[in-house]
C-alpha cells in the first residue's frame, strides 16, 4: 500500500515536502492517518525551542539549562544525566552565582553613586536658592581665630562670599569686624553691607532704599540678636546707596551689633567654634520693579 502526504506535494503555501513515518513498521492500507508526520523543508516547528521531532520521541533539556548545561536526553536518560553530573552543575550554579555577586556589586556602586550625585544637585540647588533669595546665611567658623586676629587687627575685617538681594538683584557682600569698629572697638562687634556693581544694575532702581536685618543666631534655643537698619537717603549717604560706578561702594551699616561679653558666653551664639550672622533683606519698597 501507498501512504500519501497530508499536504499535496508541491503546494505553494508549503513548498516541496517530505514524507516521515512515526512508525517504520508497515501499515496497513487502513492506517491511521496521524501516523503520518509533514515538515515542510527549511521550516522547524518549535515550542519552547524543543523541536517536534524532539517531543515526538521524548527529547527534553537538563532542568539546570539556565545555569549554561546544553544537555538534551530523552526524559529517562535525563534523571541518569543529572546524578551523575551533579558536581558539573553545582559548579555551574556556583558561577552564576558569583557572576550574579559580581553584577549586584556593580549595580550597589552605581545606585551609591547616583545617590550621591542627587545629593550634589540637592546641595548645589540649596547654594543657589541662598544666593538669590532675600535672605542670605553666613556661616562663620574658626571664629576664636578670626577674633584673635581682629583685636591685633590682622585682619580687624573679614568679608563673606557675594550673594545677590533677590533674583536678578542688587550684588551684596557683608562685612564682620569680630572686635568691633570704630568707637564701637572692644565693646561690641559691627556689621556692614556693601553694594558690589553687578550685571543686572541697568535695571534696578537707585539709590538703594530696603531696610535690612541682621541677626546673630543664638545656637542654644535662646533669643537671636537683631538689629534693623534702614538706609537715609540724603546727599552724604549717596556714596554708599548709588548704583555702583566703581568695583564696589564703601561698606554701611551698624558699628554696635552684639556686645562683646554675649559672644563670649559658653555655646551660645558661638559653638564649635562657629557663629552665624543672618542678613534679611526686605524688599517691600522696591515690590513694584521686581
């Protein structure tokens, strides 16, 4: 007897096919027909990468295929394979283990890293919203040293880092004299503002009119000192008050900020060595043009 293909040879949709027995015994001209197998040439037909030719008889992968064994067996000789070449996987398993290690280290270095570049940003973000907002905080540490230097009057002033009033504001900088200025020497401390020329100056109205407030920053949960000063515009302060026409304009301010004998209680307004001067600018006289 004759067994036929399923699919005509030479069907279009299939191209040219091949006959394959499931069962080489004869058959019979009765035989059931899903004894008949067609793979078209050049096509595989696979589930799970195991192909059809492997199901039929059985093929199946080493259960530790995803540790790198590439073992293929039918199902009984597969239970053989794995104890026998436990030791080859347990060491397969220990490599990828240790490459997993290795990775989770690598990824551990990479979050550490981000996270410490976000607190970069955080902190840089922090600089910037200091530098323009209308409050500025100075932070002055080595202070025993600053002020020995003061009363021998090397230097009797120290400056802080420029800072702007507002965005697109007046350009300030403080000056501190730890030992006092002036007649104010030995009694108290003094605080000055000056105006450095800046960028946006064309566009600022003049002279310069806000009130300002200092505060030393009591560090022991007590009451802050504060002194408020609010620039006179008269003939003789145009000097400190006018838009700049040189680098920077002489310094104004307070001669008597905080009496001497307060800085020097214990942690007070100095702990470890540091202090801190707030400078609050008000801006409310100039709200229109900002």
């Amino acid at each position: 007897p004759v067994t036929r293909s399923l699919t005509p040879v030479g069907n279009p949709e299939y191209g040219n096919a091949d006959i394959h027995s499931a069962d080489r015994r004869p058959h019979s001209a009765c035989s059931d027909k899903s004894a008949i197998s067609v793979q078209p040439k050049g096509k595989t037909s696979k589930t799970n990468d195991v192909t059809v030719e492997e199901e039929a008889i059985g093929i199946t992968e080493c259960p530790f295929a995803e540790f790198g064994c590439d073992v293929k067996l039918p199902l009984n000789e597969i239970k053989k394979h794995i104890k026998e070449d436990s030791m080859p996987h347990l060491l397969k398993m220990c490599d990828s283990v240790s490459n997993m290690a290795v990775h989770s280290g690598v990824l551990t270095s990479a979050c550490v890293d981000a996270s410490r570049k976000a607190d970069d940003v955080i902190d840089r973000v922090g600089e910037i919203e200091t530098l323009f907002s209308s409050q500025y905080l100075w932070r002055l540490s080595n202070y025993a040293n600053i002020y020995a230097n003061a009363r021998r009057g090397q230097p009797a002033i120290v400056h802080s880092a420029v800072f702007s009033s507002h965005r697109h504001g007046y350009k300030l900088a403080l000056a501190f004299a730890p030992y006092g200025d002036s007649d104010a020497i030995g009694e108290s401390n003094s605080i000055f503002l000056t105006i450095i020329r800046g960028e946006y100056d064309a566009i600022l109205p003049w002279p310069f009119i806000c009130p300002i407030t200092f505060t030393m920053i009591n560090q022991k949960n007590g009451g802050d000192v504060s002194r408020i000063l609010t620039p006179r515009v008269t003939d003789a302060n145009m000097i400190f008050l006018a838009r700049p026409n040189s680098e920077r304009n002489p310094a104004f301010g307070l001669k008597s900020f905080v009496e001497l004998r307060m800085m020097e209680e214990r942690e007070v307004f100095v702990r470890n060595d540091i202090c801190f001067i707030r400078v609050h600018i008000d801006l409310t006289p100039i709200q229109k043009y900002i």
